[in-house]
C-alpha cells in the first residue's frame, strides 16, 4: 500500500529478527540419528504449530552438522521443494534440516504470531520472487531482503488475536465442506445400489407387467450373442456360460431379472494398447483414450487430446478400435471404477492398455451397463481376489469376462437409468453449490491477511507507540552493542 496507516513502518524482514539455516547431519555418522532433539524437515511444516516431527537427532549429530538448536516460537519457512513457503511455528526448541530458514522474532519489536500471518499472506510474492526449473527454491537472502510492515505493537496484539478468531471459522468452514465430497460420494455408490439390486425401481415392476419371461429373454440374448461369435470354439464356450450362469446360488435376484456374467451381454470383452509414443500426437485423424480422459465417469477428450494415425489404428490397434456407444472401464488403478460411455464424436476411437471394452449386446442398455460397472460392488469379489498382492489394483480381462450382471428388463433398464439420472443430477447440483462454497472460503483467508495487513482489520490507537519509535530504539540498542564490542575488540 502506498500510504501507511498512522503509526505504521516499513522495515525488511531481515531486521525484525535472527535469521539462521538448518543443516543435516550425515546418514553415516551412526550416532547422529535417534532420541534427543527434534529435527524438523520442510514436510514437518503444516502452516501451523509444530508438536511433532518425523525424525530426531542426537547431540552428536547436531555438533557434526550446520543444524542450530533453534528455541521455542522459532518460525521456519520451506525454501524449496513441492513444500516451498509453507511455514511452522515450533512449539519446542528443535533443529532443522537445510531445506528450512528459521528466525527468532525480536519480540520487542514484533509479536511472532503476526510475524506468522504476515509470512502467510506474503507466500505467493515470496514463491514468485524465487527461482523456477523442476525444483523452485527462495533463497534465505531473498526471504530476508522481502518488506513488512509494522504496526505498533500493541495493535499486533489486537490484530494477532481478530485473526486467530476469524481464521479459525475459516478452518470450522472448511472442515465442514471437507466432508461434503465423501457424504456425496455416499450418496451416488447408494443410489446405484438400490438401483443395480433392483430397490430403486421396485414400485415401477410392481405396476409394470413384463410380458417377457425369463427364460424367453435369455434364449433371446443368447441368441444375440451367438450371432457376434467368430468361431466355433466360442460358440461352444458362450453357449456353455450360458448353461452354467441361469441362475446363481449365492445371488438373490429381483422377480424376472437374469444373473449373467459380463461376456454373456457383450460382443467382446478386450482391453487396448499403447503405440509408440511418437506415434500419439495432439492432432491428427483418430483420437486415442486414456483413464486419464474418464472424468466424473463422462469423457472429456478435448482436456488432454490425443491422436493416432489411421495405420496405426488399423494396423496393430485394430483390436482395440472404440465405436460410439461402447462402454469403457479402467482397469488399471487405483482408483478403480472410472467408466464412461463412448460419445459420437468420431466415428471411431482407440483406447491404450489401461481401459476395457465392454461393448453391449441388444438388449442391454449401454448407460444401464455403466451403472452396474460404477457401482463398487460390482467389483468387490474381484479387488478381494488381488487384495492380498501389495499394491495390486489391476483387474485382468478375465476378471471382467466373469463379473456377474444383475440384468432386469430393457424397459426396466430405461427406468433405472431415467430415475438415477434424477437422482444423480440432485447430487450434481449440490457438488456445483459445495465447488462455489469452497472457492469463496478458500479465497477468505488471504482476503482476511490482507486486510489486516493494510491496516483494516482492527481500529488504531494513537496512544501506541509508533513502530518507526520501536525500530529506532532497536538500531540505538544495536549500533551501541556493535561499538562496545568493537571497542573491547580493540
């Protein structure tokens, strides 16, 4: 701000404190990690009050590095790193690694929680004022060179304690919001529930005659199924699932609905491939798919477009070519359950290693397909197959030939989809209310910093002693120290 408000001072960062650097004490001194003094590393920092750290080290190993012992209420920034500008506040005395610069305020000039907020809200300059490349870093000489301004200290008092009040209804408000995601996320995975168990649309069958049988409709689909076959050997095998699959023990089935397994429904179960690299390209003639364009369970190509050549797609992707209509399925994660439908944008799609086709016979209602495909259930006899293979989230192709679908009428089908698609738009709506909500308190806190910072949050007092007083007073006091030492010097 230009103009200050009475009884303000500008100053550098420099003077209103001791600046040190952290250092790290070799990893071979065998004695210098363990119990003793808290060591605190930039992933320590948590824009807050540290009370715990992941490491310590030994008396040893701080008198055989650059580390300091810092005291209590030392305020430390991270200097570079995906950490860079996050700050702590350390609630003991503790050490710091070399990725951390540390100031003692001089608690005669300025109280170290308004040191604490004012570093805050000056983040993104600091951040800015650094050096970029795969790894930005802030130098502790840039950090000390950066301005503040300093209001009398009694009214760092009054605005320490306005901003911990404010800010701490901006953290209520936040950790509120930060439950609405998972509560909605609960929401969806019931109403698919309901609806692939057949709950959802119970009332309808019980007005709704089907004038289709059971048995009739799985002659009819297998009939369907039998008709896209390549070969005799999967004649015989479709013809077998279907023999095998009429009805399942450990399932429970609404009235008229058939328990079949997925490659019963669908032309053909297979997953893509990935080209060359330079043979993908931002442009060209046929769009290549990633899990990484299945966004909210709808494709959205144009974020991150990518294309094959027409050989390609012809040549060693053939088997992987997409068409409009087909559904997709990652099969590679976490997280799982990323399905989407193909759109008619093009006429023809690829897809890369990590997606599974899943391409519906007549009868099947491709969005009704997807519905089953997101419900996580679907998938939990599969994941408890790979559950015990650490880190294991992959599905194989004939994990998804075997997954059973729980398949109602195509009238049914219709119904389902029409009702969650209601449902689903309610919960859409109130995810568009919660991203607004979380933008605007996001937004509060460096609104709130920066008025306190221009002087608006808390009234002045012009009984308080000026800052421009306190920082001369502080220069008197250090320019006779420097003479007296030099003297003795001498």
């Amino acid at each position: 701000m230009s103009e200050l408000p009475e009884g303000w001072a500008r100053t550098n960062l420099a003077d209103i404190g001791r600046w040190s650097s952290g250092g790290t004490p070799s990893r071979s001194g065998a004695d210098y990690f363990g119990q003793g003094i808290p060591w605190v590393k930039s992933g320590d920092l948590t824009d807050g009050l540290i009370t715990r750290t992941e490491e310590q080290i030994t008396v040893l190993g701080l008198k055989n590095s650059s580390a300091k012992l810092m005291p209590r209420g030392t305020i430390s920034i991270a200097l570079y790193g995906a950490t860079i500008g996050k700050l702590g506040l350390l609630g003991f005395p503790a050490a710091t690694n070399q990725a951390c610069a540390n100031v003692v305020p001089n608690k005669e000039l300025i109280k170290p929680q308004y040191l604490f907020f004012y570093l805050m809200s000056e983040r993104k300059t600091l951040i800015d004022k650094g050096q970029g490349g795969a790894q930005p870093n802030i130098s502790q000489e840039i950090v000390k060179a950066h301005p503040i301004v300093l209001p009398p200290l009694n009214e760092q008092r009054r605005i320490v304690t306005k901003l911990e009040k404010l800010l701490s209804r901006v953290d209520a408000a936040q950790a509120r919001l930060a439950t609405i995601p998972r509560t909605l996320k609960r929401f969806r995975q019931s109403v698919l529930a309901a609806a692939c168990s057949g709950r959802l649309t119970a009332s309808w069958r019980r007005t709704h005659s089907n004038n289709e049988p059971a048995p009739a409709r799985l002659a009819k689909i297998k009939q369907a199924r039998l008709a896209l076959v390549r070969s005799d050997v999967q004649a015989a095998k479709i013809s077998k699932t279907f023999s095998e699959i009429e009805s399942q023990a450990d399932v429970v089935a609404p009235r008229g609905w058939l328990i079949l397994r997925a490659e019963s429904i669908c032309d053909f179960i297979t997953k893509g491939t990935t080209p060359n690299t330079k043979e993908i390209t931002s442009n060209g003639e046929v769009p290549f798919l990633k899990v990484q364009h299945i966004i909210d369970n709808k494709l959205e190509f144009w974020s991150l477009p990518c294309f094959v050549p027409n050989e390609i797609h012809n040549g060693v992707l053939k088997r992987s070519k997409v068409f409009p209509r087909d559904v997709l399925m990652n099969i590679v994660g976490p997280p799982l359950n990323k399905v989407a439908i193909v759109p008619n944008d093009f006429p023809e799609w690829n897809i890369n290693q990590a997606l599974a086709i899943f391409r519906p016979v007549e009868g099947v209602e491709p969005e009704y397909l997807q519905l089953i495909l997101s419900h996580e259930e679907t998938l939990e006899h599969v994941l408890q197959e790979t559950r015990g293979i650490v880190g294991q989230s992959n599905i194989s192709l004939e994990q998804c030939r075997d997954l059973l679908i729980l398949l109602p009428t195509q009238a049914e089908q219709q119904e389902i989809i029409r009702r969650v698609k209601a449902l689903f738009k309610t919960a859409d709506a109130l995810e568009a209310r919660y991203r607004k909500a979380k933008t605007h308190v996001d937004r509060l806190t460096q609104s709130i910093l920066a008025k306190a910072f221009r002087g608006d949050l808390v009234p002045q007092d012009p009984n308080d002693e000026p800052a421009s007083a306190l920082l001369e007073r502080i220069r008197q006091t250090r320019d006779a120290t420097g003479v007296k030492k030099r003297s003795v010097g001498r």
